[in-house]
C-alpha cells in the first residue's frame, strides 16, 4: 500500500495537510500528528473502504503514483 501526503508545519510548528492512499484523489484533511497517525491507522485497517473515502475517484490502477 502506498499513501501520499501533502504536509505543511503551521506558524506554531504543527504539521497540516492532506493524505491519500496513492490509487485514488480523495483526500482526507488532517492537523497534527496524532490525527495523521490515526489516519495511517484506518488505511492499514481497512484500505478498500476508509472511513470517508466511499465513491472515491480511481486513477488508472496500472499507472505509477506520483
């Protein structure tokens, strides 16, 4: 499994942004670590059906990911 992140740290040194797993574009926002982990945590779980990434956009699977 691949996951991609988009990461910013914010003016008071927390980490921001986006993740992804690498097969779709829905994107699930995210501010701080804890709350990164935890999302890292519902990919590895159950990477078909996420919490919050039903209907997603598949991008052509035989693709390499950016």
């Amino acid at each position: 499994m691949r996951i991609v992140l988009d990461v910013q740290q914010t003016a008071d040194g927390r980490l921001a942004g986006d993740i992804r797993m690498a097969d779709t574009r829905a994107t699930r926002p995210f501010e701080g670590i804890i709350e990164l982990v935890g999302l890292i945590e519902v990919f590895l779980a159950n990477p078909p059906s996420a919490p919050g990434m039903a209907g997603v956009d598949t991008i052509n699977p035989g693709s390499p990911a950016l």
